[in-house]
C-alpha cells in the first residue's frame, strides 16, 4: 500500500485513533512481533483505548522515507535499524561503530544503560521519541561470488549497504566498492549481479531470500548496531503524561520478548540456511578486518559527548571482562 491509501496525520480525534507503525521486515520478523505484543499490552491497559496498527513488510516504504514521514509526524511509530538515523543525529553512530561491541551481552548491557538513554534522548530535536532498542545480532558479509577469509577477498566487489556513510566508509576501508540502497532492491540487485555481495545478520539474510542469490556467507560480525523504535514527537506530544509512560512501558516491557524470539530466530536461520544448502565459513584471522576498519571511528566520533559514550562502552566491555 502506498502512503496516498492512508489518511495518516488526519485531522480528528489524534488521540484515538491506533498508533501508526512501520517496519520493514514481514509480519512474523522478531521486531513486527514485538511491536504487536506492545500494541496486545497497551490494548489490554486501556481497555482499547490505545492500541497499534503496523504496517509491515516495507508497504509504506523504505527505513530512510519512512523515517522522515515519521519525524514530521505522518507515521506515529517506526521500528528501523539505527543506520538510517546514522546521517540525521551523530550519536546513532556509535553503536554501529565496527566492532564495538565483543558480545551480545556486552551490546545489551550498554543499551540497557545510561549510554543506551543517552542515544534515545538524542533523537528528540529531531522530532523522534526514542522508545526503545531492539536486537539485531551480529551483520557479516555474503556474496554471490566466493567465501571472504580476508580483507583482500573482497577487493573490487560492489557490496550493498544501508543508507549510512559509515557503512560506505567500512566498506571502502576494506578495499570493496559500496552501493548504497535500500532493503528492498537487495534481492533483485545480487540476481542482476548489479551488486556482489551485502551484509547482514542471519534472520535477514534468509527472510530476504539473499542467500538464493549469494549463497557464501562469511561471518565476520563486523557490526552489533541495533535496531530502534522511535515515535514521532507530535503524536507523543498528544499523548496525556499517564499515556506517554504507558507507551514507553510497554516498549521496555516488549524488549525481553523481542530478544526471545530473537535469539530463536537467529538459531532457527542458521539451521534451515545451512541445511538449504548455503556456504558460511568462519574468519579465522578478524583482526586484518578490524585494522582496516579502525579510521572509521576517528572519522565518525568527532565530538566530545559522543567520545564519552564510546569511553563507556569500552568500561562495560573491560567490566564483563573481568568478571568472566
Ligand atoms: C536488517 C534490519 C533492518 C534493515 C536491514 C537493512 O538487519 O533489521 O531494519 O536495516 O537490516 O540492511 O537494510
């Protein structure tokens, strides 16, 4: 369905009609699942009075469009991965910073946290609500052509990223070309063998059939960056004070429940792609990786609050560290 089928950011009664929400993963992905269990909650609270209606599968558009319709308040929710939000605020490049993080525990732990808050809140001059970050594993490389081992494997190849100059800037860095597109042209581009290769995690490497197309994948879990769910500032703005902590409950309470399905998800992919047949190879040697990848983060942490978060991120990693 296009936008023009939607009466969205209608005049009216704001207040009750459903909450609008966006993603662009099908209807039974981890983070659709999680946004509809915080819809069943908040119908459940108020008696029907709040509830969701999610638009999944990419029918209203693209994470980069999306976001914008939602920041001037034609979406009321809008479930992206943090890369498109990496060009509109600064602090959304940390957590997808190449290896930052050197576990799932270690990501979780820092987004449970002041540092998670403190990106969340970083949205709000930009007309977003950052409710709460979902999981969204660990991306490696997959392409149509060979298993990668090592930087020079993927010299000349055209791999697609996300809207991010990050993204293009790790991929350049690593001796490859990036294109820069949305999701929905990835399937279509590695079967043209307009693009290579591209990177992801297990879940959205199957549910985009990619590994149809670029059956080698090589794990180098280069990047931990989550996914986040934003509202946009004038639906959250219409919401009584008791409504706004109702909506942000039942976004943290659907945190616990995402990374459940989550971790089963990433297991149950694993499986049925290997078993279809795909090539995953591990990288023995990920610190040639890491090298050629570390100028990104002089280039993109430029000020001093976001060096402070980093400097955070790095504690909780020494401090999981020593306990273990
Ligand atoms: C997925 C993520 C999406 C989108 C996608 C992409 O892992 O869940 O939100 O960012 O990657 O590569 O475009």
């Amino acid at each position: 369905m296009g936008l023009a089928g939607l009466s969205l950011g209608a005049c009216g009664n704001a207040g009750s009609r459903p909450l609008l929400s966006s993603d662009t993963h099908p209807s039974d992905y981890p983070t659709v699942q999680a946004v509809r269990y915080m819809g069943d909650l908040l119908r459940e609270e108020t008696g029907g009075r709040l509830d969701i209606r999610i638009y999944a599968g990419g029918q209203l558009g693209s994470e980069r469009d999306t976001l914008e319709i939602t920041s001037f308040g034609g979406l009321d929710l809008n479930r992206v991965n943090l890369a498109p939000m990496n060009a509109i605020e600064p602090m959304t490049l940390i957590p997808s910073l190449p290896f930052l993080f050197s576990s799932t525990e270690h990501m979780r732990q820092s987004l449970d946290g002041p540092v998670g808050d403190a990106i969340l809140q970083s949205l709000v001059p930009h007309n977003l609500v950052g409710l709460c970050f979902y999981d969204s594993g660990e991306r490696s490389f997959y392409n149509t052509r060979q298993p990668i081992r090592t930087p020079e494997d993927m010299e000349g190849m055209k791999i697609r990223v996300q809207n991010s100059d990050l993204y293009v800037s790790m991929i350049r860095a690593l001796g490859a070309d990036a294109t820069p597109m949305s999701l929905g042209e990835v399937y279509q581009s590695l079967v043209q063998g307009v693009i290579d290769g591209a990177e992801n995690n297990w879940p959205s490497y199957e549910t985009g059939r990619h590994f149809e197309a670029a059956p080698y994948y090589s794990l180098t879990r280069h990047v931990m960056a989550p996914e986040v769910l934003v509202m946009s500032l004038s639906r959250w703005n219409k919401l009584s004070e008791a409504d706004q902590e109702l909506v942000v409950n039942a976004a943290k309470e659907s945190v616990p429940f995402m990374r459940s399905l989550w971790d089963e998800r990433v297991e149950g992919a694993k499986t049925r792609l290997l078993a279809a047949g795909i090539e995953a190879n591990e990288v023995d040697d990920l610190s040639a990786f890491q090298q050629r990848m570390e100028p990104v983060w002089d280039q993109f942490i430029t000020s001093s609050q976001q060096q402070a978060l980093v400097e955070q991120v790095q504690q909780i990693g020494r401090d999981l560290e020593t306990r273990s």
